[in-house]
C-alpha cells in the first residue's frame, strides 16, 4: 500500500515538474516554436498575395497612389461599395452552394474556407493554445478577413464581399476545431504512455 502511495506521488511529481518547466528551455521546443513562427510568416505572406493580388506581381510604389489617391476622393469608394460589392450576408454563399457542381463556385465557396484554416490552425501554436480560445480565433480571423476585404476596396483591386469575411472566419473556426482535436489527441496518447512507464 506505502509502494503504490509513493509511486503515485512519484508520477504527480514528474507531471508537475514537467509543466513548471519552461518549453523554450528545451533547444529542440525552441527550434520548432521558431519553425512555427516562420511557417505562419510564410503563410500570411502567401495569404495576402493571393487574396490582394492573385498571384500577379507587386508594385508597392503603385498601390501606394493608388490609397492615397482614393483616399482624397472617398466618393469613388463609397460608388464602388454600392455598384460593385456584396453587402448582402448569404447572398453570394446560396449561389454557392445551389450549385457546387460549377467548378467556379466550388473553388469559390472552399477556397475561401480553405485559406483561412491554417490562420486557425496555427495561432494556437504560436500563441499558445491556453491564451488562444475561441472567441480570440473568431475575432482575428474576422479581422484579417475585413482588413483584406477593406483593402480589396480601397485599393480597387477586387470587390468587397461580405460573404468571403464569413467564410474566411469559418476557415478560421475549423482550423482552430482541427488543432484542438490532434492537440488532445497527443495529450491523450502522451497521458496514455506516462500512465504505462514503470516507476
């Protein structure tokens, strides 16, 4: 009964000294919260290039004239946001989806999902998935999603759409679902393996 009792205390007291000790004081923790952060760097680059630009070259010096040049004339964004934009939640999204088959509409409707899911995915792995809950994954993915949208707009390079924000933000949303799903996943089988060792 003594053996068992000190065995118990012996295995809290590895668990506990395992989560008091700081992960970046471990190199190999280090080197892969590093990846991780150029990893998501990458990604955002890649994310803006795509939605702002499509692929096409960037010419900062000439998107620079052209923001400032709509903001001294904010009437032309206001006639572009009624004329050319979707203001109108689930419009574009209906269309979709009545019609999945279209190969347009199915890269339209999934490819805004899908470009959002490693903004979910990753930002509790560089944030850290304690101070990364729901709502915080809603709310930057929301942003980033209107910021884009906004400076589609501003810049006249593509059209505000209310429907990309929200399925950019469910891209969000599921990515962040996936993570949590392996992250427990893992803790599971981690708890499973320490539960195994002999003490």
């Amino acid at each position: 009964m003594y053996d068992q009792q000190l065995r118990h205390e012996r295995y809290h007291q590895q668990n506990n000294d395992a989560l008091a000790r700081p992960a970046d004081s471990n190199p190999a923790h280090a080197a892969i919260k590093l990846g991780v952060i150029l990893l998501f760097v990458v990604y955002l680059y890649a994310l803006v290039k795509i939605i702002l630009f499509k692929f096409g070259s960037i010419s900062p010096a000439y998107y620079l004239r052209e923001l400032v040049d709509h903001i001294l004339h904010p009437g032309m964004i206001a006639d572009r946001l009624r004329m050319a934009s979707n203001l109108m939640p689930l419009r574009e999204i209906e269309g979709y989806l009545r019609d999945l088959g279209d190969g347009v509409n199915f890269m339209n409707f999934f490819g805004n999902i899908a470009a959002f899911m490693p903004l979910g995915f990753l930002l509790p792995m560089v944030c850290g998935v304690r101070s990364m809950t729901l709502p915080k994954v809603l709310l930057i993915s929301f942003g980033v999603s209107l910021a884009l949208e906004s400076l589609q707009l501003v810049l006249f390079i593509g059209t505000f759409d209310v429907d990309d924000i929200i399925m950019n933000t469910a891209g969000g949303l599921l990515g962040y679902a996936a993570y949590l799903v392996l992250y427990f996943l893992l803790k599971q089988g981690e708890q499973d393996r320490n539960r195994n060792q002999p003490f």
